[in-house]
C-alpha cells in the first residue's frame, strides 16, 4: 500500500520474489523448469533501459543467480553432493577452465569485466551442469527438460516468423526480426541447430504415446522451418555436418577409414591450394534470399562484409595472442581492447571502434585473446573430453534408447563446436543452458553405466 501510494509499483514484485525463493529451496526442479521456459523469451535490460550501467537477461539471470546461490547454500549447509559427479573427468576439465579463467581475471586489464564475465561463467555450470546432473537422474526428466525450452523457444519462433512474413521472409529482414528475444540472426540459428537434435531426443523417450509423438513432430517441423529462414550459414552447416556424421556412425564405418581418406583427400588438394585460394578470392557470391547463393557466400572471403570483417576481428584475436600469449587481456575484455589491433587494411565498412558491433566471433579465438593459451586449451580440452565420453558411452552400452540420446544429444552439441569457430555465444543464458545440459545430461549417463558395470562385476 505504501509502494502504490507512492507510485513505487515495483513493490507489486516482492510477492513473484518470495514465491521464487521458496521454490529454490523447496522445489529447485519447479524453479529449474520454470528458468528452461522463460530462457528464449528473456530480454536483455538494454532493451528496457537506455545505456544501463551493466546488462542482464530478464527475467532468468536473477533466477539462475538465485539458484547458484541456493546450490551453494545446499552445498555448504549439507556438505554432500554426488561424488560421482565431482569427480567425472568432465567435471575435472570444468575446474580446470575456471580456475585458469579465474587466474586471468587477476591480471585482466579491465578486472571488473573480466570478474563478471567469470561469474556469469559460474552461474551458468552451477545451474546448467551441476544441478541438471542431479534433475535428470529421472530420465523422464530429460524430455521436460528439452521440452520446456523448446516450448518457449516456439512462441519467439512465432513472433519471429510473423515478423518477417511481412518482407516475404527476404535475406535482408532476416537479421532482427527476433528481437528483443535474440541479438540477431546467428545466436537465433545456432539455439536452433542445437535444439533440432534434441527434439529427436523427446521424439524417441515419448514414441510410446502417438498424439504427444504427434505434437513433438510438430515442434520439431518449426524448428526445421525456422531455421531455414534464419539464413544463419553457420548453423546450416552444421546440420548438415552432423547429418553426414549421422549417417556415417549408423553405416558403421570406422573412423580411423575416415581419418585415412581425410588425410589422401588433403595430400591430394594441397598442391592446388593456391588455386583454390584463387577462385575463392573471385567468387562474387554475397549473403542472398538465394538459399544455395546464401550458402555458397559463406566461400566469398573477399566480398561479403559478413566473412570479410569476421576475418579481420579473427587476425585482431590473433595479434592480441601474440602480444600476450600466456594469461591473455582478461575474460571478457576482447570487445573493448581489440580496436588498436584492427589493421587499415583489414578494417570493412561494418568494422567499428564503439565495442558496440559483436565479440571475436569465435569461441576459441576469443579464448585466446582473452585468456591466452591456457585458456583456449583448457576449453578445447572439455570439449573433447565430452567428445570421447560421449561417444565411448554410445559404442557400450547395450542400453538402445541411451545409445540414441547420448548420440543426439552429442550431434548437437558438434553443431555448436563448429558454430565456435565462426561465433561465441556462451555468455548468453539461451545458448549456455543448452549447451551445459547437454553434457550434464551426457555426463549422467556415463555415471549410470559405469555404476551399473560396477555392480556387475561385484
């Protein structure tokens, strides 16, 4: 009453506030499910806000601080958490990132970016990774888990579509029609080439019940739709890859035969390389409505103002390695130390000095930058570390619908490992909360089976 009569109408908050406490500590899972729904529909508060003194997601950074702060809480008020978990050499690798992160945010040049850029780090494994360890252990909860995003995520695919049906869904239109809900065209492909294997996840755990099967599969055809007129190359291409990867594991052929033809392929090609860089060089395909010109553009390093400035932001990353290779500028400070490094030749007429145009638009560039070798290492690392999980848990177990959601789960997780090179998107709550499920999900399932292969033997 005092806040209304004051006209302080924020105080109409304070009970959504203490409802979302008492979820944390009596049902983190409600609150968990709660984040996954509201994650694609959450806008950053420079959307709301005229130049905000620092910048969120709303509402679902509050939450997922909420629960980083109840797990911790938990973690010390109990003192017990899966040791199965704590110590999985996945979860190993995790410490080993952080710890180097937190080493460099010592030495940043610009420490409070970098401590923020840390945290949001944590947050995000705390809440994406340790926690959705322990929430799906019940396998059902995998399908709520992949469900409850994807069911968010098709209002702003929706808005999205409706918003550019307009122009005819043309190429031009195509980088902001999601906003607020994403930055642009990239980070909205690559939450969607992430997500279309996972809903063949859900498809496969519900195939039991034909209407939700039904209803899934329709999910699953606007996710397909979508992306397509994303005109986002980078996450075509990563389908695609993961397609022909797909059909490689299911053909059975070995993979030290692909190794081989990789390597005859490349002694082969590498004497026309100069001729190829060649034809590259003239190739006058820029980004079109043209699907297969949009594509064939992703070649043209030398007139698309996408390729040819992302060239110049990856040879900034490269000299800022060169001038400190061991600890980096800081976590998160790419965006603001990179303009000295820009060359005039370099530079395009997109390139820009105001840190106000994107980051190091890859993930492992970025890394080295910010973080130096250690960094980029101990990153690559986890990733593979993933990988050899992952696959190694898919060749053993005898469990069929493990097999396929660890296999699934896996193919997205590649589409963003090639999305890396091309953009970096981690410190977004839209792509980190799948990206980190994923593997927790993974990580679970090789738990389970080692637990189980213990059993045996005993």
């Amino acid at each position: 009453m005092v806040g209304i009569l004051n006209e302080s109408y924020i105080v109409t908050l304070i009970p959504f506030g203490l409802a979302l406490c008492f979820l944390a500590f009596l049902a983190l899972d409600k609150l968990l499910i709660i984040i996954l729904f509201c994650t694609p529909l959450s806008v950053e508060l420079s959307e709301l806000v005229p130049n905000p003194p620092f910048n969120m997601s709303l509402p679902t950074e509050p939450f997922i601080f909420l629960t980083m702060c109840v797990f911790f809480v938990k973690l010390i008020g109990e003192r017990k958490f899966d040791k199965e978990v704590l110590k999985h050499p996945v979860s190993i690798c995790i410490y080993i990132y952080l710890g180097w992160l937190f080493f460099s945010c010592l030495l940043s040049e610009m420490p409070i970016v970098s401590f923020k850029y840390l945290l949001t780090r944590i947050w995000f494994i705390s809440c994406f990774y340790f926690i959705v360890t322990q929430f799906v252990r019940n396998e059902d909860n995998i399908s709520k888990y992949i469900l409850a995003y994807t069911l968010g995520f098709s209002i702003v695919i929706i808005y999205t579509l409706l918003q550019h049906a307009p122009s005819y869904f043309s190429h031009d239109t195509s980088y902001r029609v999601m906003q607020p809900f994403f930055r642009d065209h990239t980070s909205y492909g690559a939450a969607l080439a992430l997500l279309i294997p996972a809903m063949i996840v859900v498809i496969k755990r519900t195939r039991s019940d034909f209407s939700i099967t039904f209803f899934n599969m329709l999910l699953l055809f606007l996710l397909c739709v979508a992306l397509l007129f994303s005109y986002t190359r980078a996450a075509w291409l990563g389908i695609l890859a993961v397609g022909a990867l797909w059909v490689v594991l299911k053909l059975r052929i070995k993979i030290k035969n692909l190794i081989l033809v990789t390597v005859v392929a490349t002694v082969m090609i590498a004497p026309f390389y100069n001729d190829i860089i060649y034809k590259t060089s003239k190739n006058t395909e820029v980004s079109s409505t043209d699907f297969l010109a949009h594509l064939k553009s992703a070649s043209n390093i030398t007139k698309d103002d996408s390729n040819t400035e992302r060239i110049n932001r990856w040879k900034c990353a490269c000299r800022m390695f060169m001038e400190r290779p061991i600890v980096g500028f800081g976590p998160g400070t790419y965006m603001f130390m990179y303009a000295p490094f820009q060359h005039s030749e370099d530079r395009t007429k997109i390139s820009t000095n105001a840190a106000d145009l994107g980051n190091a638009h890859s993930e492992y560039l970025g890394l080295l930058a910010d973080a130096g070798l250690p960094g980029a290492l101990s990153f690559i690392a986890l990733l593979v570390t993933v990988l050899v999980t992952g696959f190694n848990l898919y060749n053993k177990t005898q469990n069929q619908l493990t097999k396929e959601t660890v296999l699934f789960l896996l193919l997205g997780l590649i589409t963003y490992y090639l999305h890396g090179f091309l953009n970096d998107f981690l410190d977004m709550d839209k792509i980190a909360s799948l990206f980190w499920g994923f593997i927790a999900i993974i990580v679970m399932f090789d738990i389970k089976e080692k637990l189980a292969e213990n059993e045996t033997h005993n």
